[in-house]
C-alpha cells in the first residue's frame, strides 16, 4: 500500500480540483470559492489555501511560455505552418510527484482546527489518478474553443503580457489546440462537476455546498453559514445535510 493510500482514511483537509483548458476560468474559480468559502464559513473554521499547477512545471519540459512563436510587425497576421518546429506540448512537462509529495503533508495534518480546504488548479488537475484519489471534489471547467481564444487575447495581449496577437494565434493553433483535444479534454470524465460557461457565481456556490459535506464540524448549519439572500442553497429540499456530494451531483451538480 503506497503513502497516498495510507493518508486518505485519516486525513482531515479537504482537496478540491479545478481542471480545464486554456484560459477557461480555472484560476478565477479558485479565487471565487476561497472568497465565497471565506465569508460563508464562520471565521476561523477553515483555512483556504490555492495551489497552482503552474508553480509544478519543469523547467527542462517544453512549454507554451517558452516557445518562442513568430511575430511579425505588420498588421497582417501570420499563421505559422511549420509544426514541426514546435514541440508536442504533454503532461509530462508538469511534475506532478512534487505535487503530491506537497500535498501529503497537508493530508496528515493534526486535527486542530481550523481546517485545510486545498483548491489546486491547473491545466492537468484531473489527469493524475493518485492526485484524484487523494481529492474530495473533482471540477472540470468547460468553455468553447472560441470564448477560450478570446479570453486569452484578453488577458495576455491586452495587458501587454505578450508582444502581439500574432504570438497568442500560434501558441493557440501550435499548442494548445491539440493538447486541449489529446490530453486536457479527456480528463473532463473524471469530474464531479462541469462548469459549461467557465467561473459563474452560482456553480460556484454550488461547489460550495459539496465542500460543506467534508467539513468536520458537523453541527455547521444554514443559521451559521453567512449566506447572501439569493444563495442557491436547496436547503427546503430535505435534510441535504445527511446526503453524500457524490450521491447528489447528478441532481443538483452537474451543470452542463
């Protein structure tokens, strides 16, 4: 039995998953839950930590930060052909052991309050089956390949991140493309739940009240959670409280 196996019956932190293409919101969603989760959960009760995957990437792979894509200073735009001048982008550039060595410290921790809900986002959140095992809640965040491209746009050229739209173009027809369909796509049957329109309020709420199942202060209820006035809640369904998150997502989690 590996060290993975033998932390997950006696672990106390929480691990949610956050997996998805290419500027599909991943990153906005984690922010969105530590702050739902901050202002809803009783101060002190929960410690909200984000892991980004990109901090896990190795540095000798080859990635879509470090190709360097053709870029002109014409107003035309042009797409470069020449494939094989850019390597195939694939997991292995992530070194996804480093995650769960960092993780595991975490699943051992001490039952002192208050508690750990670790939210780990990234490209391959979902592709590792040990790193799935170890988590509790598991996300795929799903948007169309065009609001994708144009989000990148948006965040990378627009805030002058990147020289020009020609760099994005190609990273996207060179790289991401294909790796979101071979690798990334895949991983979306793996999920809990499916986000269709990237970071929204509700799903995320929603998530929220998956977590809420983990939480080991089992007498938390909707009186102590701080909770706005449109919060989506099903709380008049029933004793939700009773009901396991995996029972449930097919009634109440799966958003597509």
């Amino acid at each position: 039995m590996s060290p993975i196996e033998t932390a997950i019956p006696t672990n106390k932190s929480i691990i949610v998953l956050l997996g998805g293409g290419h500027a599909s919101g991943k990153k906005t969603t984690a922010l969105s839950l530590q702050k739902e989760l901050l202002s809803t959960v009783p101060e002190g009760m929960v410690d909200v930590k984000i892991i980004d995957m990109n901090h896990y990437k190795d540095d000798g792979k080859t990635s879509i930060d470090s190709l360097q894509f053709a870029s002109s200073k014409s107003a035309a735009i042009t797409v470069n052909n020449d494939c094989a001048k850019y390597p195939r982008l694939k997991p292995s550039r992530f070194k996804f052991d480093v995650l769960k060595a960092d993780l595991l410290p975490d699943l051992q921790a001490p039952v002192s309050a208050p508690q750990k809900i670790l939210i780990v986002h990234g490209l391959y959140a979902l592709y590792d089956k040990e790193i799935r095992d170890m988590s509790h809640i598991k996300v795929f965040i799903d948007s169309d390949p065009d609001t994708r491209l144009i989000r990148w746009i948006r965040r990378d050229v627009l805030t002058d991140q990147v020289d020009s739209l020609e760099g994005v173009i190609n990273a996207y027809l060179l790289g991401a493309r294909s790796e979101m369909s071979d690798f990334i796509f895949p991983t979306k049957e793996f999920a809990d739940v499916i986000m269709p329109r990237g970071a929204e309020l509700n799903a995320v709420r929603l998530v929220i009240d998956g977590i809420k199942f983990y939480l080991s202060d089992k007498h938390i209820n909707n009186d102590k959670m701080h909770l706005p006035e449109n919060y989506l809640r099903p709380h008049e369904l029933g004793n939700f409280r009773k009901e396991r998150f995996d029972v449930q997502k097919n009634k109440f989690y799966e958003l597509n």
